[in-house]
C-alpha cells in the first residue's frame, strides 16, 4: 500500500469521524487511540525487559495454529503475558494471607502469571494449560526463573482442559487472563461452585481482561470485590454456594 493510499483511507475516515462526532469528539477518539496504542507499546517493551532480565520466553501475544485447526481448542482464546506491575495491583486488593491460598492459573501458557506469582509467599502454584507447546515453554521459563531467583519449588503444571480440572479443596485464588471462551468458563464455574459447596472455604477469583464479566456477574454465588477498567475480582462465599440452575 502506498503512502498516498495510506493518506487517502485515513482522510476518508477523519471526514467520517467530523461528521458523526464533530471536531471535539474526533480528537478525543484519535487521543485515546493514541494513549491505547502507547500503552500496548509500553507493556510490550516491560516484557519484553523482564524476559532479558531473566532469560525467560514470556513476552508477545501468540495465537498457536492448533487453537484455530484443533476441535479440542477451540475455545481457547490468543495467549497474551500478564503485566507484571498490574499483576501485583490485582492481588493487592485481596488483602489474605497468600500463604494460606493456592495460586491456580486457569490458561497459564507460557507462566508469566506463574512466575509473578512466585515472588509471594503462596501454599502452592498451579498452572493448567490445554497446549502441550505452551506448557513445555511454561516449564523452561519456571526452571530457568527459579534458579536465577532462587524461588521455592511450590509449582505444578497440568496439560489438560480446565473445565476437566479438579478443584482442590484448600483456600485459592483462581487466576484468568482472559484465558477462553464462554463454554469453558461455565466448567470451571460450576467445579468452583460445587468444590466449595462440598468443602466451604475461602476462595477469589481475579480475572484480567474480564471479556465474561457478565457471565460471572450472572452465575449465582460469586461476590464482587472489585471491578476496574482493566480487571475484575470476586469472593467465592466461604459457605456452602447454591445450586446452580
């Protein structure tokens, strides 16, 4: 595409923009579209310096050729890595003692979540990821992590489909980032729900990127702790949880 198509598509559309949202509204759009931009640029380039800081594969968004070919993937959504600055903000807000709490990554892919989640005092850290590619990388950055950082060995990793995952019966935090599509969440929903309803206890659930927020808003026994522009937490109720319908 030449430079001169360039300029004529994106006249064609600030024409289109002036006449629907007036000059006011265009240059608000184009600045948030610019913020938007910078700010995927930003987070790309801490990735990007937290994989050189220790040699680990975490950074970039990646769509594997099986999550579009593959039945059995096919309501696994892109791989993206969660930021570490806002990972550390999300469970903040939880105010627990983390060393009571599981950390369950539901569509961990490469472990970044996992890593992070390395740096606390967690009882234990479980990834489930249904690629067996993602896992195997997964398990090289967890590997190469904990020796450079001397982390305690408290890692599992599962290569299976999460709404085939047992929930264990311990408090836990329950970690999405955006990891698959509607009729995955309501497996690992409904194994929550039943989990606690057979042993109450203390649970979260923290979900960046929260495109099924509705969904949980929705499904009966979730609590709202927080909902914010990037990210969306929930208590699973330490008592027994209703049956779903």
């Amino acid at each position: 595409m030449s430079f001169y198509d360039v300029w004529v598509r994106w006249k064609d559309k600030g024409v289109r923009s002036f006449r629907q949202r007036g000059v006011v509204g265009t240059l608000k759009l184009a600045l948030a579209r610019a913020n938007e931009d910078l700010s995927c640029r930003w987070r790309h380039y801490r990735n990007e310096l937290f994989d050189r800081r220790f040699e680990v594969d975490t950074a970039g968004t990646l769509i594997l050729p099986e999550l579009q070919s593959d039945p059995l993937f096919k309501y696994g959504n892109a791989y993206a890595p969660t930021p570490r600055s806002l990972f550390f903000r999300m469970l903040r807000k939880l105010e627990v003692d983390y060393s009571k709490f599981l950390f369950i990554d539901f569509g961990c892919g490469k472990g970044k979540a996992l890593l992070l989640a390395g740096d606390m005092p967690f009882k234990q850290i479980i990834g489930i990821e249904i690629s067996s590619k993602l896992i195997r990388v997964a398990e090289e950055n967890l590997k190469t992590y904990r020796s450079r950082t001397r982390q305690r060995d408290v890692f599992q990793l599962f290569c299976m489909d999460a709404g085939e995952y047992p929930i264990p019966q311990e408090p836990a935090i329950y970690y999405f980032a955006n990891p698959f599509q509607a009729e995955v969440m309501r497996k690992v929903l409904e194994n929550i729900r039943r989990s606690h309803a057979a042993m109450p206890r203390e649970g979260y659930i923290v979900y960046l990127d929260p495109v099924l927020q509705a969904l949980l808003d929705g499904c009966g026994y979730l609590a709202p702790v927080k909902k914010a522009a990037l990210y969306s937490i929930w208590k699973v109720p330490a008592s027994p949880c209703p049956t779903s319908g």
